[in-house]
C-alpha cells in the first residue's frame, strides 16, 4: 500500500497505475474510519484492479470552525484498517496543496439538493463537498466511485455534480449504511460520543422501528391511504395516531426528544429524491431523513420506511 501526500507525487503513482490499464476504484473518506468505510472499500476491491482511498478533512464543508477543530483525526489506526483491507493507494494531501496552488473552487449549480433539509441548517455545505470532490476527481481518473447511503444528501449532491462535469464520468456506488448490532448507524462523530450518549444514539434506530411498524399496515395494502389510523401499541407516546405523513413525523420527533435527542429536522421524502413523501398514494416508498444534536455532537441517519 502506497501513501501519497503531495499531488506531485500523485500524479507519479497514476501514471504508472494507468499504464496498466486497470479499473480504479476510488473511496473518498475525512478519516476517523470505521466498518462503514472497509465495506465501500471491500466492495471496491471486488469490483476494481486498483483501489483508491483518500483521508482528507475538507474545511470547504465545514460551517463552524469548532466542528472542524473538533473532528476526529486517527491517522495511524486509519492506514493501519486501510493496508490489510486491500487498499493500493492512500491520499492524504495537505490542505494548502489540495486547495492552493492558484486553484479557485468552482460553484456549482446543484439544482436545489444543495439548500433544503441538510443544506437549509448547513448553508454552503454542499458546495463545499461537491467543490472538493471534483476537485479529487480532477486529480483521480478513477472509473467507478463509492459512497456510503448514511449520507443520502450527499450522495444525490455527488450524482448530480458528476452529471454537470464534462466528459467520461465514474459509476457512482451507494453502499447502504452499516449499523451496529443495535441499529446504530457508524459514524466519525461517534468516536466524540459516551457510552451514556451513544445508547441514547441508538434511539435513533428504535425510531426507525417505530415508524415503519407504523407504516407497514398502509402500505401493505391494509389500510387505506392517508385516511386510516393505526393503534401503535404501549410503547407508543401518541396512542392511535392517523396514518398521515405529518402525523407519523410528529411521533416520530417526539420519540426522538424521549431518547434525549434534539432534532433539527425529520422529514419523509420520496426515495430516490429529496421530494416530499405524500403519503400511502405516492407511488414511491418513503425514506426518513434525521439531523440532530446529542450534546455538542451533531448525528445525522436516514431509513428506508419499507416493509
């Protein structure tokens, strides 16, 4: 496994990499990596000659500089998960020679993903990872690209700046997102978390179950769209609750602020998109999207509500 600090020395190790002809497989991560990351690395492998894995805390998406100074840096228990995981290539760049250089960030016209749900609380912040993601693509010629579906914003931000960039694009693979035994979806942030916090995190999953267990009878076809209630059982604080979009994301927050958490957001939208979910009719199946605060530590999670 190779480790390549400077884009001098990257364009070296490419040229030699694209002499061979190979597939390249490319796993843009900020580091602080965990199974989440092996999976897309894992799937990377099977599928490519060679496989790329960059480590790089991206400023440009950053809001509040205390989160940047905050976020878990691991260097050496990051390269030493990447070599047995297959990895050929790992890039850790400096932030004054990924982004300097006379290198002017781009803005993109991302068509809206970038200002609702997580864009409205985080303004800039999509600019800000599509800016350096091209810029990456830029430096990486790779033909397929892999992502982790824990952060489904990101993902269709990522898709739609691929189709504004000219030319050849990579494949873009969306990885579903991996979770603990108990549900709790793997995240960086999670190294910033107790043990009291992180059981409380987990709250965010038993909420997941919640909602889908108050879902499936409609969109199983035993109830009847939008019109229909549902009794949720004892564990329910809303008793019997009318089938509505609005009404199960009204349980659905006050589940959340039971397990200690202080959401920002929980909305349901069509999957796929960021298209609000209208309810059972909709001939989409809807995907809950969750950003929220433990303390000074921000989680964000979503879930397919399927049956």
């Amino acid at each position: 496994m190779q480790i390549v600090r400077t884009l001098a020395h990257l364009r070296q190790v490419l040229d030699d990499l694209n002499s061979k002809g190979a597939s390249l497989g490319f796993v843009p991560t900020m580091g602080a990596l965990h199974a989440g990351h092996l999976a897309l690395v894992e799937e990377a492998r099977a599928q490519t000659g060679v496989v790329i894995c960059s480590i790089f805390v991206n400023p440009l998406q950053f809001n509040r500089a205390e989160d940047l100074a905050r976020y878990p840096r691991h260097e050496e228990e990051d390269l030493a998960l990447l070599k047995p995981a297959g990895v050929d290539l790992v890039f850790m760049p400096e932030v004054g020679d990924l982004l300097g250089g006379g290198w002017e960030p781009p803005m993109y016209d991302l068509g809206g993903l970038d200002t609702v749900l997580e864009g409205a609380w985080r303004p800039g912040h999509f600019q800000g990872v599509a800016q350096v993601v091209g810029r990456l693509l830029d430096l990486i010629p790779c033909t397929d690209l892999y992502m982790g579906l824990k952060d489904y914003q990101q993902c269709l931000v990522v898709q739609r700046l691929l189709d504004l960039r000219p030319g050849q694009q990579p494949v873009l693979h969306r990885r579903p997102t991996v979770r603990d035994a108990m549900g709790l979806a793997l995240s960086s942030r999670n190294l910033l978390l107790s043990a009291e916090d992180l059981e409380r995190a987990r709250g965010i999953a038993r909420t997941w179950r919640w909602m889908k267990e108050a879902l499936a009878p409609s969109l199983s076809g035993a109830a009847s769209p939008m019109g229909a209630a549902s009794t949720m059982g004892a564990a329910s604080p809303m008793g019997v609750v009318p089938l509505s979009p609005s009404a199960l994301i009204e349980g659905g927050l006050h589940r959340l602020e039971q397990e200690g958490l202080r959401p920002e957001y929980l909305s349901l939208v069509r999957d796929g998109t960021l298209d609000p979910w209208s309810g059972p009719a909709d001939y989409g199946l809807p995907r809950a999207l969750f950003a929220g605060w433990l303390g000074s530590v921000r989680l964000i999670d979503n879930e397919l509500l399927a049956p």
